[in-house]
C-alpha cells in the first residue's frame, strides 16, 4: 500500500485520475514487470536468507492462481503462477510448528527474525540504490551558492551577496535548497543566525524572514496538457474538501475570472484576495456548479535569494544523490506517521489496482524507475509494521517469544494471525474499490 501524497511529492500524479488503458501491451508489460519483479526480490530476500540459515524451503512460488511453470530443485519446488499480484515462501515449520530438521519452528529466534525481516529490508535496500543511482544520473543540482538578490526581500536588507555560501542557518547545514527550503519553513517566520561563506571567510547574520500570504484550499490539480485545472486530489480536512470541492470537478472559473486550462491563472487569482471568500465555478457531470470557499491563510518565509546550480560533475551528483535519498526515504516513512496519526486519510491509500493504473501513465524511463523505486519502499516498510499477517507482525509475535523465553500457544497464535489476515483483507477490498471508484 502506497499514499496518493508519496505521488504528489514524487511529482506523478500528472494522469492519476485520467481513464487507464488496460488494453495497451506495454502498460500491462510495464505492470507485469513492476509488480511481479518487485515481490520477486521480497520472496527472494526471504529464499536467500533462509539457505543462509539451514532452514528447509518447501516451495518458492511468483504470482497466485493456476500454476503456469514449476520446477523441483533438491528440496524446493519453484513455481510461476498465473496473476502477478503476490507470491510465497513456504518454510518447513513456518505455518504450523514442525520437529523436522531444518525446520523454520527450530531455528534460534534471531535467525527467525532475519528471515522475516529480510524480504522487507531487501525492498527497502533496492529501492534506495536505484534512487541514489538515478539522483546520481540525473545532475541538475541546487547548490547552497547564492545566484541572485532578490530586491525588497529580507536578504538585500540583511546584506546578503552574490556568491555567498549559506553553510549554516541556526546551526543546522544547509546543503541545498531543500535544506533552505526547511529552514525557513520552521522557523516561522522568527529571526534566524545565518553562517555564510564570502570571499574565503565565514561570517553570522541576523535574518529575520519575509512572510508571504497565501490562500490555502488544498487543491491539487492534474498537470496533463488537456486538463490543466482538473482537480486530481484534495488534502484530508483541507477548506477544499470540507466546503464542497471533488475530485475529477474542472475549474472554469475563480470569482467569475476564467481559469480553465490555465494552472498559473488558477494560483494567481486564488492568492489575489489573501483571506477573503472564493467562488469557485467547477464543471462536474457536464454541469456548472458555484461553490464558495473560504481559504485557510497560511505563509510561506522567504529570504528573497536565488540559488545556484551546481556543477554538473560525477562528484556533486553522487553528493547530492545522497541526499536527495535521505529525503525520499523519509518521505515514505512520514507518509505512514501521518497515516497513523490521521493527517493523511485512508482514503488516499493504493492497492495494486492504483498503482497500476499510475505505473501505466509514467512517461519516459525516469518516472518508470521513479515508480519502482517508490512501490519498492512501499512495500519494504509497510510489510515491516507490527501488523500481524505481515512480517513485522511475525517478527512481533518472535520478540514476545523471546521476551517470554517461551513461543505462545500455536493456536492463540494462529488466531492473531487470522485476526490479522482478517484486517488485512478489509482493507485490501476497501483500497481496490476506492481504486476502481477513481478510474471510473
């Protein structure tokens, strides 16, 4: 399960909600390699480190349904199966206790926990080097090297130059402009020390942040060529969403000014009244109908600088790339505190029926490999949360064992599991209908 918000941030929600064509050989391939290559290597991690650990493998099997290959090795039988959505590996001794060596129930509890704990760590290991690799071929960089002053903005005030270093802002390392960016986020707008580099020599200043205004509805719009104002998603409890927008409604018009097919229109005449009602007019089913929101007034904090990109060499790109992939693995992980802590609806959850139809709409092999590695994490770290059915559920029922010096009962286990499973599937038939209800 993956969040439409880890898609936002990964700038590929442009077709989300635009009809998915099934009917295209290469979005099913795409689909077939993503999902089936991705469980692959999770079931894979799982084979591997349980040879590591002596432990029997009775049977390795991509995919569920009729059995289309099958193959028996010295112990294990290796089977391809027809639909490309799952796939297992069954330990002797994993499901039901056995006194057979090699036996999965025999091995010590780190071992145990090593096996489980491996398909996910494999995804999650995957997804970060092809990440970092791509970060590392794509250049591009922004540099922590001010370009530009921009004049009326706190920046010129303080006397900040071009070509000075941001190295520090209240002790923290600025790197680039991400780490700008956080900075002035946080610090709402309270003055900030600021350490540059100019001319060889470092120096502190002062700062106190411009704040800029803006209207918050919490909108986000497709970014296809031909619906530029169609509203793809809305933020959980965002003034969207609570006074009446949908998602797939077009927006013609903002206090009667035509916007459609114009997303730079749609902002600036959002912004122009900072904190005053809005008329939204939205085509929805064929209609026009008016809704009026009244905005959230946020800020956003400013120096008024502009940076520089950095040299675009084999050196910078792998520093940045490092970077850039502590981000994208940390976005993930805030998406599911979020999730728990309710700033991201269960709504906004995607089964495979989403992520399919997403992985069919990337364009070009940047936002392919992009995907890859966002369903990769994804699945890496939720199959790692102490839900039980899943394998940090598993590897909580193997703590408490050890805890306790003693495994619980196999029948009080067998119903936690079931009660797992049961919740799992739930929500399983819960996300693809919200899936399916999005592409109609």
């Amino acid at each position: 399960l993956i969040t439409t918000t880890s898609i936002l941030q990964h700038n590929l929600l442009r077709n989300y909600f635009a009809p998915f064509l099934f009917n295209t050989d290469k979005n099913v391939l795409k689909i077939i390699f993503i999902l089936g290559f991705l469980i692959f290597i999770h079931e894979g991690g799982h084979f591997i480190v349980a040879k590591l650990c002596k432990i029997r493998v009775n049977e390795f099997a991509i995919g569920f349904g009729p059995v289309i290959f099958k193959k028996q090795g010295k112990e294990t039988l290796f089977q391809l199966r027809l639909i490309p959505l799952g796939g297992f590996c069954n330990m002797e001794g994993e499901e039901e206790r056995s006194e057979v060596e090699g036996s999965f129930s025999k091995a010590s509890i780190p071992k145990r926990i090593a096996v489980v704990a491996a398909g996910g760590l494999v995804n999650i290991i995957f997804a970060l080097l092809i990440y970092f690799t791509l970060m590392s071929c794509v250049g591009n960089n922004v540099s922590n090297v001010i370009d530009t002053v921009v004049p009326n903005y706190s920046a010129q005030t303080a006397g900040l130059q071009e070509n000075d270093k941001i190295l520090k802002i209240d002790g923290k390392k600025i790197k680039n402009k991400a780490d700008l960016d956080e900075a002035l986020e946080k610090s709402n707008g309270n003055e900030l020390s600021i350490l540059i580099e100019r001319d060889g020599k470092e120096q502190e200043l002062k700062i106190k942040p411009t704040e800029e205004k803006y209207n918050y509805t919490g909108i986000a719009v497709n970014t296809s060529n031909d619906k530029l104002t169609e509203i793809a998603a809305l933020y959980p409890n965002s003034p969207g969403e609570k006074q009446g927008l949908q998602a797939k409604d077009i927006i013609i018009a903002i206090n009667d000014n035509p916007v459609e097919n114009n997303a730079q229109k749609l902002v600036d005449y959002i912004n122009l009244s900072i904190g005053k009602e809005i008329k939204f007019t939205v085509e929805r089913n064929g209609e026009n109908v008016n809704i009026t929101i009244m905005p959230d007034v946020m800020s956003n904090y400013l120096l008024g600088v502009n940076l520089k990109m950095a040299e675009n060499n084999f050196i910078n790109n792998i520093y940045y790339a490092f970077f850039d992939t502590g981000e994208f693995a940390i976005s993930i992980v805030d998406n599911l505190r979020l999730l728990f802590s309710g700033g991201v609806s269960i709504d906004q959850l995607m089964g495979p029926v989403g992520i399919s139809e997403v992985v069919a709409k990337t364009n070009g092999m940047f936002e392919f490999i992009n995907m890859i590695a966002i369903v990769s994490l994804s699945l890496g770290v939720t199959n790692l949360l102490p839900i039980p059915a899943l394998d940090g559920g598993k590897i909580l029922l193997l703590i408490i064992e050890a805890i306790r010096k003693k495994p619980l009962s196999q029948k009080i286990e067998i119903n936690i599991q079931l009660l797992g499973f049961s919740f799992i599937i739930i929500l399983a038939l819960f996300v693809t209908w919200n899936d399916i209800a999005r592409i109609i």
